[in-house]
C-alpha cells in the first residue's frame, strides 16, 4: 500500500497503514504529491528571494528569535547556526521512548501538516522526514516533557535532531538503538542533513506527537468497542439472558445512535439462540443448587451489565464519533506558527496564529479516556459474574475445570482486570483542565494534551486486556457447559466468536493453566481483529 500526502487527504486509516505493519509484516509507504510539491517550492522560493536578507520585515521564527526574543532580529549570517540551536534549546524531552507506531504516526502528521502549504519549509525537508519514515528509521522521543503549547516543542525537537543527523541524537534501526548518524548511514540516507530559515521552526511548532497520539487511540477504541459488544453477546449467552432489552422497538423510545447500534450488533450475534430463553434456564447448571424437578425463579429482567449494554457502550461508540471528526480536522490542518497565506497577487501574507494550541485534542482525549474507563468497568462487572455461582446461575464456581482445591480456576484473572479498572479511574481524570504558564509566562495557557493522549492510550490498552478478558471467561465458560447445554445452542455469530477463540486458545478442561499466557493471547486476538471478521462472516457486518 502507498500513501501520498498532499495536506488535506489523509485519513486515520492511511496513518495505521503508515505507522503499522500489516499482516505481511510491512508498513505503507509514503510520498508527496507533485501538485503540494510544486506549491511547496513556489511559497519558499518567494520566501527566500523576500525574506533572506537583513532588511526584510521581521517573521517570528525566520528571522526573529523566540518566545519574549520575538523581536531580536537574526541575522542571515547566523540563520543556520540558529537553527541548530533552536533544535537544541528544544531537546529537553525525559523518560522512556515512544512506541515504533506513534514516532512513525508523528513524522508522517509532520509532513502532511507541511504539505498543507501553510508553513513555509523547504521540499527538501519534507522528503527528508519521507525518507525517513519510509526507511524504517525511528527517532528516539523521550515521552515526557511537552505540554501541548506551543505544539510539542520537545518531543519534536528530539525528532528533529535525529533526522538531521545531530551527534547527540539517537535512532531505532531495525530494531537496535545506535546514534543517529549510524542509523542514518545504515539506512542508505545521509548522515546529516543542514536546516535553512524556519526549517527548525516548522519541525518543532504544532502538537503533533499528541495528535498521533490521538489518531491510533481512536481508531483502536473502535476496534475494541466492537469486541465488547461481542463480549457482552457472549456473556449474555453464558447467563441465558434476556434480549427483549434489545429490541429494536425499545431503543427507539430512546433514540440515541450509539446505543442502537449496539443492541442491533448484540441480536445481530445472538438473535437466534435458542441459549438466552426461557426453556434453556430450565437446565441445571454445575454450581446452581437448583432441584431439577423445581423451575427457575422468573428472570424479568437481567442486571445492569447485561440489560444497560447498549446504554453504556452506546456512549462510547458517540464519544469515539465526536473525537473522531475533532482529529480527522486536525489530521489535516496546518499547525505552527507563523502561517504562510498566498495573497492572490502573486505574493504570501505571514500571520501569526495559535494553531500549535493542542486543546482540541486535549479536550478530546479527556472524553475518549473517561468513556474508554466506563467501558472497561462495565465489561469488568460482566466477567466477574461468569466466576461466581450465586451470579451466574450455576456456571462452576471461578469456572474451575478438575479437582477443586487443587485447581483454582480463573478468579485471579477478575483481580487482575479489576486492577486495570482501577488504574484507569485514576487516569481519566481529565489532564486538559491543568495548565501552568511557561516561558515567563510567553505561553500563558498550555492545553497538556500529550499527557491527555498518552494516558488515554495507556487506558485503550488496559480496556483491550478487559475486553480480552471477558472473551478469555465467557469462552471458558461456555466450554465447560458445552454437554449439559447441547439441547439449547447459542447463535449463530456468538458461536462464530467462539470458534475464533478456540482456535487460538484451547478451554481448560483439565485443571489450572499459566492464564497469564492465555490473557496475551487474548489480548492478541482482539488486536488482530481475528474476532470480528468470523463474526463477521457469519452473520453480516458490525456496526
């Protein structure tokens, strides 16, 4: 597959393709379109014939410092030293590295932002981060240290001196950390690389970083949002739960999208089960106590986890709508400072704006993680039902398979996701409320949305394991009544979820296993979508 940027195309979609590999192992490759091209090299050529010298009007950035030194003039004598020292001055990132698929995120919404034609870089910079990207060089971006204003200055200056080729810089090659210039040589490319006027400006101006960030966030809540609706269809079926809560009819006396699209994907997987009725709680499960020659008690209706389903996920699937179109925007939009606007007349107009300011996407990772914690409670709430009898109406106690005492079944593995629940209450406290001037108070009101998006993917990938986990249980559990329950089948798209998961991970029928092994299986599974398309294949589409 292969990309082409041209700043105001790109999908969510194109940056998974780009910052992922897919089933072959490979990522797409990108390149730039010879119509932004060509507008490129014409914006900077008028650039450089009117703005490089010293008697040009001042441009923040190009030939002005920074920050309060906006009005210092710097003159063009010292321009390509200026801009090594403003990578320099920016390159105070700490902590840990950012994973492979957000670096590669970020130096692609790098490039498409430049193509957009609003920045003023050279195409030859531009390739350069292409060239780059499409080497498979990674730059080491320490994780912490931006407050998304103006744009994330450090993060994006760590980027940049490994691109260029700084001796202080380091890259990923291949997967081994080594210098900068050594992973430049081994890839083929040139071990550094000069910046001209605004080139380090255009690099480090714009919350980029949050905004990759964002995008592979959002479209990993989609893709786990789908896998807890077919977790709650599972968990339906091991509880023999009612359905009529997820008619048509009753969601459209309550007529929010999100929630109906839900409970049509639950009757889509469970429409026809013969499992969730009536007659099928009748059978007496292991651990239910019940004289077979007595009736069950009338169920009604079902709990909140079961019953409010789509009243929970229903929500999320909105939430994830809403950012989705906030970042698709910003996808697509131009933003450092100053911007660059042809005048119509053959000349540009320079503006000084405030686009870097990443509250937008502050804002809606705040709403993504608190929606994204709600899911993953109310899926936690569902497991821990299937391990309890008095609970799950009879299903064997922790779903424990051979000698009790001896076994003790998957108990832990409810500690263990109630512990991410946990994490991720405390996490989902909204960080774009925080703000702390910066720069003698230059930077008065900073949006914190780095720290907004990264905790925000640290709770997707607890809720995955969750959602996981609720998959991993209601399989286990569906195994273990398989016989006692043959007379009543469940549907036909929950019997498809069932297949994908046994295929990967076998029902333990014998005794206790390492579950920690099965919970990243799971956890994989639900990552590689396996899930979903049998479901799929079965029974139609998911919404």
């Amino acid at each position: 597959m292969n990309v082409v940027i041209d700043g105001h195309s790109l999908t969510a979609a194109d940056v998974v393709a780009v910052s992922r590999r897919d089933a072959s192992g490979a990522f797409a490759k990108v390149g730039l379109s010879p119509e932004a091209r060509a507008k490129l090299a014409a914006t900077r050529d008028w650039l450089d014939q009117n703005f490089m010298n010293d008697e040009a009007p001042l441009m923040y950035s190009f030939n002005t410092g920074v920050g309060l030194f906006k009005d210092q003039r710097v003159l063009m004598k010292d321009m390509v030293e200026y801009q090594r020292k403003s990578v320099y001055a920016h390159a105070t990132g700490i902590g840990e590295p950012f994973d492979e698929d957000v670096v590669r995120a970020t130096m692609l919404l790098r490039a498409n932002a430049f193509a957009s034609n609003y920045s003023g870089p050279r195409v030859e910079l531009v390739e350069r981060l292409l060239d780059c990207l499409n080497a498979g060089l990674v730059p080491y971006i320490p994780q912490k240290g931006s407050v998304g204003a103006s744009g994330d200055l450090a993060p994006l200056a760590h980027m940049s001196g490994a691109i260029c080729g700084f001796a202080e810089a380091q890259m990923f090659w291949q997967g081994k950390l080594m210098s900068a210039q050594d992973a430049l040589a081994s890839a083929g490319l040139s071990k550094t690389f000069d910046l001209s006027a605004k080139d380090a400006s255009c690099l480090i101006n714009g919350s980029t970083v949050s905004l990759a960030l964002a995008a592979l966030v959002i479209e990993d809540g989609k893709r786990i949002l789908k896998h807890a609706d077919i977790s709650l269809s599972l968990s339906l079926e091991c509880l023999r739960g009612e359905l009529a809560a997820f008619q048509a009819r009753v969601h459209a006396a309550r007529p929010h999208p999100g929630q109906a699209a839900t409970a049509r994907n639950v009757l889509k997987l469970v429409g026809d089960s013969q499992r969730c009725s009536e007659a099928a709680r009748h059978t007496v499960y292991p651990d239910e106590g019940r004289d077979p020659s007595k009736p069950p008690a009338p169920r009604v209706q079902d709990v909140y986890s079961l019953r409010c389903g789509p009243q929970v996920h229903g929500p999320v699937r909105e939430a994830l709508a809403y950012a989705d179109r906030i970042i698709a925007t910003e996808i697509n939009s131009a933003t450092d400072n100053p911007l660059v606007f042809d005048n119509g007349k053959g000349g540009y107009e320079i503006i000084s704006g405030g686009h870097f300011h990443g509250q937008y996407v502050a804002q809606a990772m705040d709403i993504v993680a608190m929606v994204l914690t709600d899911l993953g409670s109310i899926c936690e709430r569902r497991l821990a039902r299937l391990i309890d009898p008095t609970m799950s109406y009879g299903l064997p106690r922790n779903l424990l398979a051979g000698t009790r005492g001896l076994n003790t079944g998957y108990a832990t593995v409810q500690c263990s996701m109630s512990a991410l629940v946990m994490e991720n209450r405390t996490l989902s406290t909204p960080g774009s409320v925080d703000s702390i001037p910066g720069k003698s108070n230059a930077e008065d009101h900073v949006s914190n949305s780095t720290w907004c998006g990264r905790k925000a993917r640290t709770i997707a990938e607890n809720v995955e394991q969750i959602v996981a986990g609720e998959l991993l249980l209601a399989t286990q559990a569906l195994s273990l009544i398989d016989k006692v329950a043959a007379q009543h089948p469940i549907g036909s798209g929950t019997k498809a979820a069932l297949g994908a998961v046994r295929a990967v991970i076998a029902p333990a029928l014998d005794g206790d296993r390492w579950y920690g092994i099965e919970m990243v299986q799971a956890r994989d599974l639900v990552q590689s979508n396996a899930i979903v398309t049998a479901v799929e294949t079965a029974v139609g589409g998911l919404e």
